[in-house]
C-alpha cells in the first residue's frame, strides 16, 4: 500500500491520479490533498478520500475550507508554501505526485526529495529551474523520480531492459498545439480562449499556453536532460500531431523504441505509480488501423520562438533555465490577463534573458533569487511594452 500526498489534486494532473488511486484501493492510499483556490473541489476530494491533512495557497481559502468541514471529516489544514512543503514531508507520506502548476512546485518537491519520499513528477519547472540539484539530492537520499508527463513516461518505457551507454539520443515529440498551421500574421491575432483550445490533450491553462507556443517542449527538453542524464545534443524534437507516439529512444546500432498510447494522461500516472508494472486502467484500446497514417516533422523555430529560446537557455546552462522559467510564468499571466498578444509572450522572455548574466546554481535559495529576479525584470519590461502599445 503506497500512501500518497498530492501537490495540485485540484489540476487535471491530479484529478486523474485520484482516479487512478480510486480505481486500485487495494494498492494507494490518499495520505494528503494539496491544491490553490478551487475549494469546492477540494471539499468533495476530501470528503472522498478521508486524507490526514490538506494545504490550501490561501490563509482566507484555509479558513472558508475549515467552515465548510465537519468535526468528523476534518483533517488538519494548512496554507501557503510553507503548508504545501508540510504535506509533502509528512511522516505517513513515502510517495508524493508533484502535480503543481509552475514554479510554486519548486520548494514542496525538492522539500519531499530531503524527506525521503519518492516522487511522481508532473511538475516540469522542478526540473528546469533545478535539474543538477534536484537528481543530486535524490541520488544522496536514494529515491526515485518518476515522471508523469507522457514523453518522458514514454522515455522511460522505451528504455527498459536497455543498457543507458547504447543510447544514441531521444526524441520527443510534440502535438503542434492549436496553432501549427498559422502564419506569424494569423498568430499575432490570437485570443487566450483559442489558446487555451488544445486538439488533443486536456490540461490546465498554464500547460495549454505553453503547448500553444511550444515553449512545453522547451521545458520538457530541460527535464528530459536531468531525469535520463542526457546531453542537449542528444535530445531530438518532432511535431507529431496524432499524439499517438508519445516519445521513442534511438540506439547506437540504428533501432528505435517508441512507447505508443491512446492519448489520455491516465496512463502515464498509472504507470509512475506502479513502476515497473502495467496495472489495468479503463482507457481503451489503440486501434492503428483507425488512427491509419502518423506523420512526424522538425519544428517551425522561427513560428515557434518560444522552443528555441527554451533550447537556447538550455545550452547556456546555470540559471539561465531559471530565468527563462519565470519570465514565461509572468508572460503567460499576462497574455491570459489580455495585457500582451500572443507573439509578445516570447518577445517578453527574450528581454528578460538579454538582461541576465548568468551564473551557476549552486543551491535551492540561489535558484529563489533567479527566480524573483526574472519575474521582477519581467514586469518591469512588460510594463514599458504595454506603455508603448498605448502611445
């Protein structure tokens, strides 16, 4: 029995872990529930699954929380950071599913890694901002980090039984999101709500943005070079816009494995959980002779300037993901704001990362000041932006 906490149990990530761990109560158990805003559905998770604690991002969402409870339903409740790293470090916790949104998944996630707790890792910023610490201090505390994503779970599926030195390199591949076949001219016009319409996969609104502009396979790039010790040259990228091959490994004689699925995220978290076996899911089949022809083609860069950036920042190294990371975070907020257009969102990472000198990271507090610093530049540029766009 894995007794589980749940960094973002509200998110689609990890709405659909609880229906995993619902699905096999003989082998997962809901230890604690952390979530931002959406109480409602946190009550009913709770009300659910009975978990020992709960952290909510909010002192005023902790305190509406607590009204709603009874006596006999209450578990302790906490708030904010602080609460968040709380859950994940709980003595009834070995496994934690970092399913947070952004940034904010950084401190509870390398706090549960000090702790001793395994990881089932959704949120790709842990990686980006602090990849060599991050491995470092799991390798130190001899605990596993899994990935949730379905191109590094597909990765890790298609390395199995291989040795790691006959790897020749990986190939991630990429939907497209909504907006592989505009022009530049047809994608400055682009709204929040189009953005937010992604063809294949349901996820939250910063994952959706992200897709749309590419930058998430920038992002997944960065974690893809610490979870499988990869160089960036080894790393290949290929808008795949089926999403039935989710990630394939070449090897150095010529083959490649590839790990193929419907694409629902249900796999990929069954699969983090119950490493290295396959449990039954109700997902259905894949059917390839109705899914027929797969195409695969290299990315636009120039369409697509968030993914160089990312890659860019990559071959830099230090804080210079770190940087990228936030300047996106404030971008992304405010193009969902209506404050910036669509292209002003890798135009604004790119003034952000020209400002930076960076350095190497040699800590979890020296990754913190990166970050403020680059949100904190970030606004400054994109308050000069939305200054000229009204002259």
């Amino acid at each position: 029995m894995k007794n589980i906490a749940i960094l973002g149990s509200t998110g689609s990530i990890g709405v659909n872990a609880l229906r995993v761990i619902q699905t096999n109560p003989d082998k997962y158990q809901v230890t604690a529930l952390a979530a931002g805003k959406n109480i409602g559905l946190l009550y009913e998770q709770i009300k659910r699954f009975r978990p020992l604690a709960v952290a909510v991002k909010e002192e005023t969402a902790a305190i509406e929380l607590k009204g709603q409870m009874t006596q006999s339903s209450m578990p302790e409740v906490f708030f904010g950071t602080d609460g968040f790293i709380r859950l994940a470090t709980m003595t009834d916790v070995d496994t934690l599913i970092s399913a947070m949104a952004g940034s904010a998944g950084l401190l509870p996630t390398y706090s549960g890694i000090k702790a001793g707790k395994d990881i089932a890792l959704a949120n790709k910023e842990t990686m980006v901002m602090a990849g060599p610490l991050v491995m470092a201090e799991a390798r130190k505390r001899g605990v596993s980090i899994l990935p949730i994503d379905s191109e590094h779970s597909a990765i890790l599926q298609s390395l199995q039984g291989h040795p790691r030195e006959d790897v020749r390199r990986v190939i991630l591949t990429a939907s497209g999101g909504p907006f592989r076949e505009l022009s530049l001219e047809e994608m400055s016009k682009v709204t929040p709500e189009q953005a937010l319409n992604h063809p294949n996969w349901d996820m939250g609104p910063k994952v959706s943005i992200d897709s749309s502009t590419m930058m998430n396979k920038g992002l997944e790039a960065i974690e893809a070079k610490w979870l499988f010790d990869l160089k960036m040259n080894q790393i290949g990228i290929l808008i795949h816009t089926q999403s039935v091959v989710h990630s394939m490994v070449e090897y150095k004689d010529g083959s490649v494995i590839c790990q193929m699925g419907v694409p629902d995220m249900i796999i990929p978290i069954s699969f983090a959980l119950s490493f290295p076996h396959h449990l039954k899911t109700h997902i259905p089949p894949l059917e390839l002779e109705k899914v027929g022809v797969l195409n695969f083609k290299k990315p636009d860069m120039k369409r697509f300037k968030c993914l160089h950036l990312a890659l860019k920042a990559a071959d830099i190294g230090g804080s210079m993901p770190a940087v990228l990371n936030g300047a996106n975070e404030i971008a992304v907020e405010s193009f969902l704001k209506g404050s910036i257009g669509f292209l002003d969102i890798p135009d604004l990472i790119e003034k952000t990362m020209a400002s930076h000198k960076h350095h190497p990271i040699d800590s979890i507090e020296t990754v913190m000041a990166v970050d403020r610093w680059a949100r904190d530049t970030a606004r400054s540029k994109l308050e000069k932006m939305i200054s000229k766009q009204l002259i």
